[in-house]
C-alpha cells in the first residue's frame, strides 16, 4: 500500500500481523484458519499420544500372559487410548480441524459466524485435553473403566473417574459450542447466490454433523454429571443397592455415543465426497442424493442407540427394533458409496495421494460398513457381543474410515493450507505402508473375535497368538508408516515447492482464491452462479 | 472494492446472535430432558413413594416461586421493550427488578434446601440410605434438578447483571440491543424449565 493506491496488497493469513505477536498471535486468534491449524496440531499430538499407547497394548498382547505391564496398568492404557482417541481426536477430528478452515472458504464468506466463540471453544478444548491428561497423573490412578465409564463399575471404583468424566463434559462443551458456530455460518454466511442445495457437500456433511453435535452432546453432559454426582453424592440413579439402575446408565450413555459415531464419520464422507469429483474430473454424481443422505444418517443415527446393548438386558421387541433401524441407518451410508463409484465410472481419473487415500477409505469403509450389519443383526451380534470382533469393526469404521479421510484431506487441502506441497512419491510409499499395516493389524482381530477372544482382555490363550502376532506386526508398521507420512507432510510445509493456488484443477471455492489464502479469504465477495462441481 | 481494509471489522449480525441463542436454548432443554427422562423412568417404577415424598415439600413456598419467575419473566420482556423505545431509565429498573426476584427465588430455595438439610435429608446422608429405595430417589432428584436449576439462576443473573451494566454505560441501546434480548431468552428458558419442574416435584399426586 506503499504507493497509496486502493490496490490491496495480498498477505496470507500465516504472515498476517495482527494485534498480537509470537505465540499470542496464534492462542489468541479468532481467524477461522488458524484455529482450524491449532486443532490440528493438538489432536495430531494427542493421536500419536493415542497410537503409542495403543503400540503399547499390542505390545502386551504379543503372547499369552504378563509380557510388559500389569493387568492394572493395561486397564488405564485401554482406557485412555478410548478417551483420548474417541473424545479428543475422532470427534473433533474433522469438523474442529477442515470444518473450521475449511466451511467459511467454501460457503464463500470470511469467517465463521461467532469468532470470538470460535476461539472460546477451543480453549475449553484445550481445557478439557489437560483434565483428560491430569486424570492419568493424579493420586488416585488413572481411571480403568473404558472409555464408555459403564455404571456400577465406574461409580464403584476407586480411580480418577471424575477427573476423567468431567473432562468429557469439557469437551464435550466445546463441540456443542463449534456445531452451534457452523449451523448459525451455514444459515447467516453463504456467500450471495449460494443456496443450500448448490453449497459443497463438505458443508453439507459438516452441517448434519453440527445439528448431531448439538442435539446428543447434552445427553452425556447430563449423563456424566450424574455420574459425578453418584460417586460424590451416593444420588443411586445408577446403583442396584440404591435402588437405581445400571442400564439406564447404558442407555443415557449411547444415545449421545451412538449419534456420535456420525459427528465422526459425516464429516469423513463429507471429505471424500469433495476428493472424488476433483480428481475424476467429473461432476459428482447424485448431488442431492448425497446432501439428503447427510441427514438421513444424522436423523436415522439418533434411533439405533440400543444394538450396543442387545446382551444388557432389553425385550425382544427392543432388539428387533433396534435391529430394524440399524439396518435403516446403513442405507444412506450405501447410497453415498454408490455414488461415489459412479462418479469415478468413465471420469478422467487422476491417482494423487488424496485420492489414493480417499480409494481406501471407501475399501475399509465397505469393510467396515458391512461388518457393522453383523452386529446390527440380533442374533451374530450375541455371538461376538464384545469379542475384538468388535475392535476390529470399530476401528475400521473410526480409523480406516475417519483416520484415513483426515489423511485424504490433509493431503488434499494441504497445498492450501501452507502454500507449499509435499513430495507425491514419499506420500504413496507411506500410503502403502500405512494401508499394509492397518488391515495387518485390524483384519486377524476378525477372525480371532468370531474365535471368541473377549476384548479388554490382557491375556489369551495360546491358540490365538498366531493371529496377535500378525496384528502386532502390523500395528509396528502403521505406526512407520504414520511417521513416514507425519515426516513428509513437515518436510513439505518447510521445504516444499510452492503451490499453485489450484494444484488439483478442483471447482470448489477454496481453489479460486491464493494459497495459502489472505485473512480475510476473498478480495470481493464471491457470487455464485452455478453448482459447485462444475468441469469444463 | 478500494474501502476494504486488511483486517475483520466487527461483523454484526442481529440474526445469528439470535440463531445462536436459540441453538443454545435447545442444548439447555435437552440437558433437562435427560433428566426428566430419569425422572419419568424412576416414577413409573416409584409411584406411590414419589407421592408420598413429594407431601414433604411445601406447595406454598414453590407456588411463590413460581409467580416470582413468571413475574421476572414479564419485567424482562418489559426491560426490552423500554429499550426498544429508548427508555434507559425504565429498562433499568426492569432489569433491577428481575434481578430482585431472582434473589427472592434463591432465598426461598435456601431456606427450603435448609430445613431438608437440618432434618438430615440430602444426598449422601445415613437419614437418606436409611430410607425407601423410591423415596431415596425422590429427594436425590429433587436436590439434582432443582439444584442444576438453581444453577441456571446464577448464570442468567450473572447475564443479566452484565445487560444492565451495558444498559447503563449505553452500550445496549435502541439501535442495538441484541444482548439483552439474548439474555431475556435465556432467562424466559430459566423460568421455563420451573414450569416443568414445579408440577413433577411439587404437584404429583
């Protein structure tokens, strides 16, 4: 501006000086981009935290018997792998990390509704992380009840169950608090002309999951208080000897649970379904199709609550109901897969990491997916009821599918968000290692839980030690594989070459403005004319 | 095009903040409803002992507080409407009032928190282990929901001790008044969820 003119000079929201300096500039922040980074850099620690700790248990489970830790200590590591993985990274995973930096751009508007609040959620975040950890440190032991805090046993026990839930509230705070930020965006901010049916599908998705957030998050509040209240106030809403009821507790705890296994995996599709068409080079296929199914899932989720507990005591006509739903909620699912098949058929289909990744994530996914309906189905479900049957299908549904579209979308939104690209042939490689380790590590729990190798267990025996010798194996090369991709995602954010501000030829709004974009991510207000997947 | 600055102006939208309240509104409301879900659930199985607990508590004292709320409801709403027509001094006393009856709800609640409290009957008591399984629950509920609504009490008043100072330094006036109306919401949820309270705890027969 040297030159006086009303010529605006580009700054990227990165070297953008603001009020504050240093380190302030960042934890005081209210640009939607830079609390999008923060999150991602929080919840990359703490799933490298979450993937140790799980390195660890598949240490242990190496062979039959004692092999690195006492039975005690794999209680709290099983639990805090769940607390820290379920509440601190799959939940807020996507929507905190690409919603936040991602939803303004695409809806073509500068920032999110309530900034200031923006900043506030993650702070409580931050918050609530610290309570998670200080609960592992405290006198009383780190708490041994599972991630899901089952009364009596959590009302009963004498660790830091309290420290433990009430960073759960905390957390869940801040995801009311982001999904109440994104509706409010997506009703207030989209750009002039932008309706809701031609809106990306990522806000799409992330809207769906924003209304999941906002609905069943205080249900566990609630839920978690009286928990808190039943071991400092004896209150006996969960106690036989009280007089309450233990399934209640199971109840109250997967109506939110349950919803929130779609705040992780809406998102996820919302990624993969902005991937595909960008390197198909084709318009998606059943747009609305694909929006509708966003909230099919998210209303349907609300309903299937009780198959977590078919062996917990319910009536027959519970469980089929229950059942009836849950094969339901998988139709939706189905259609967008169906959907994304169709718009690769006869596209100009070009193999970059995102896509490699965004391939995957539709293998596991169907994997995942399908298992799902065997647990759906009253009768198999009894079966494996807490077998690592179920280990296995829940990590390919959360990480096979959420881990592996946060890895389709960091590599994909990557040249946007720093400005600079990663090297593509150290991106493959560490795809393949990562995509070997993970089906060696989760797939023989399968075939071990159909065995009847009970979950949580720290013991086995000798008959399955084959099958956790592969899993084992194959945790070891994850965990390369992740440094691989983690080591090549820095080098390229230091070191890469500069990015073009549409390095993939992408349609959507976020590819017409620079890279890394300014603060105030569009010189003029877009207008919008046509619908977001258009290919010349 | 040449008026835009490198840097966010305040962004004012009267819309959102209102969506955004009612947003948090719901959030609040399902907070309780999992605990009228407890509620409905323990009664169904308890009926004659949630009866019979609920002879213990005085309809008089709860009576009183909920004209007081409903009364602090109307003052409120009254407050914003002085505002809209850029009467500072009115809505002042408004909001004053509103705040004096909150206090006069907190009051009435000590003092019957109190006698439970002296006659050994709150959570966590040997009185309260002692009793029948469905009069236990009783008061455990009665403590957890009228508790966490006292809670909600605090937290509007301390909304709306910051609308009236805001009032008064004129930072809320009749051009924008977004604040107080948001804390006025949030109060009608507060007296809203008395509504319901009152006849599950004080009523039932």
């Amino acid at each position: 501006m040297s030159n006086g003119t009303s010529k605006i000079e580009y700054v990227s929201y990165l070297e953008h000086q603001g009020k504050y300096e240093g380190i302030f500039s960042w934890i005081f922040a209210t640009d939607h981009k830079r609390i999008g980074l923060l999150y991602m850099y929080a919840i990359i620690t703490f799933f490298f935290i979450g993937a140790i700790l799980g390195l660890l248990m598949k240490i242990e489970l190496i062979a039959p018997g004692e092999t690195i830790m006492k039975p005690q200590v794999y209680n709290g590591v099983f639990t805090l792998h769940g607390i820290l993985m379920i509440f601190m990274v799959v939940i807020p995973g996507l929507s905190a990390v690409f919603g936040n930096f991602f939803l303004p751009i695409l809806i073509g508007a500068k920032d999110v509704s309530f900034p200031k609040l923006n900043r506030f959620s993650w702070w409580i975040f931050i918050a609530g992380s610290i309570m998670a950890v200080a609960s592992q440190l405290m006198k009383d032991g780190p708490p041994d009840t599972g991630w899901t805090f089952y009364a009596p046993y959590s009302t009963s026990t004498g660790t830091n169950v309290i420290m433990a839930t009430a960073a759960a509230f905390v957390l869940g705070f801040s995801s009311i608090l982001t999904g109440l930020n994104f509706i409010v965006t997506i009703h207030q901010m989209r750009a002039p002309g932008m309706k809701f049916f031609n809106m990306p599908l990522f806000p799409w998705a992330l809207y769906a999951t924003a209304w999941i957030q906002l609905l069943a998050t205080p249900i566990i509040g609630i839920t978690l208080l009286m928990l808190i209240g039943e071991r400092l106030f004896a209150i006996g809403f969960f106690d036989p000897t009280l007089g309450g009821d233990p399934l209640l507790f199971q109840h109250l705890f997967w109506i939110y649970s349950h919803p929130a296994v779609y705040v992780m995996i809406l998102p996820a599709m919302g990624v993969i379904t902005e991937i595909i068409p960008t390197f198909c080079q084709k318009q998606i296929y059943g747009y609305k199709a694909i929006a509708i199914s966003s909230l099919a899932i998210a209303g349907v989720g609300f309903l299937v609550w009780g198959h977590h507990m078919y062996t917990s005591g319910m009536s027959e006509n519970a469980r089929w109901f229950f059942s009836l739903l849950t094969f339901i909620v998988a139709v939706p699912s189905a259609i967008k897969v169906f959907n994304w098949i169709s718009t690769m058929y006869k596209g100009s289909i070009d193999v970059k990491p995102p896509f490699l990744y965004a391939l995957s994530f539709i293998f596991l996914f169907i994997i995942g997916g399908t298992t799902g309906l065997l647990l759906g189905s009253v009768a198999t479900n009894v079966q494996v009821h807490d077998t690592s049957f179920v280990v296995a299908h829940f990590h390919y549904i959360v990480f096979g599918g959420m881990g592996f579209a946060f890895f389709a979308a960091i590599h994909y939104w990557f040249p946007k968000m720093y400005g600079k690209m990663y090297d593509y042939k150290r991106a493959n490689i560490a795809w393949g290692i990562i995509f070997l380790g993970f089906n060696l590590l989760y797939f023989p729990q399968f075939i071990i839980g159909i065995e009847g190798m009970p979950r949580r267990y720290f013991d086995y025996p000798i008959q399955f030690q084959t099958s956790q010798i592969i899993s084992s194996i194959g945790g070891f090369i994850l965990v390369s594989g992740l440094i691989l991709m983690v080591f090549n995602l820095i080098q390229g954010a230091r070191k890469g070459k500069l990015a073009p501000a549409n390095p993939w030829n992408g349609s959507t709004l976020e590819w017409q403005i620079p890279s890394p974009p300014s603060l105030e991510n569009f010189d003029e207000e877009p207008v919008i004319k046509k619908n977001p997947y258009y290919y010349k | 095009m040449s008026e835009n600055k490198l840097h966010i102006e305040e962004h004012r939208d009267d819309e959102a903040s209102k969506l955004g309240m009612w947003l948090f509104i719901f959030t609040e409301l399902l907070l309780f409803g999992g605990l009228f879900l407890v509620y409905s659930i323990f009664r169904a199985q308890y009926t004659t002992s949630f009866h019979e607990s609920s002879l213990e508590l005085s309809v008089t004292i709860g009576a009183i507080n909920t004209i007081v709320l409903l009364f602090s409801s109307m003052t409120i709403a009254m407050a914003l409407s002085a505002i809209q027509k850029n009467n500072k001094k009115l809505a002042l006393i408004l909001i004053g009032i509103t705040l004096f009856c909150a206090a006069i709800f907190l009051f009435n609640k000590y003092f019957e928190w109190g006698a439970k409290i002296e006659h050994g009957l709150y959570p966590g008591s040997t009185l309260m282990t002692l009793l029948d399984r469905g009069h236990l629950l009783y008061f455990s509920l009665y403590f957890f929901m009228t508790g966490l609504h006292a809670l909600h009490i605090v937290i509007g008043m301390i909304l709306l001790i910051v609308c009236y100072f805001k009032v008064k330094s004129q930072n809320i006036n009749n051009q924008n008044y977004v604040l107080l109306e948001n804390g006025a919401l949030y109060w009608h949820l507060v007296d809203l969820i008395w509504i319901f309270l009152f006849p599950l705890i004080y009523l039932i027969t």
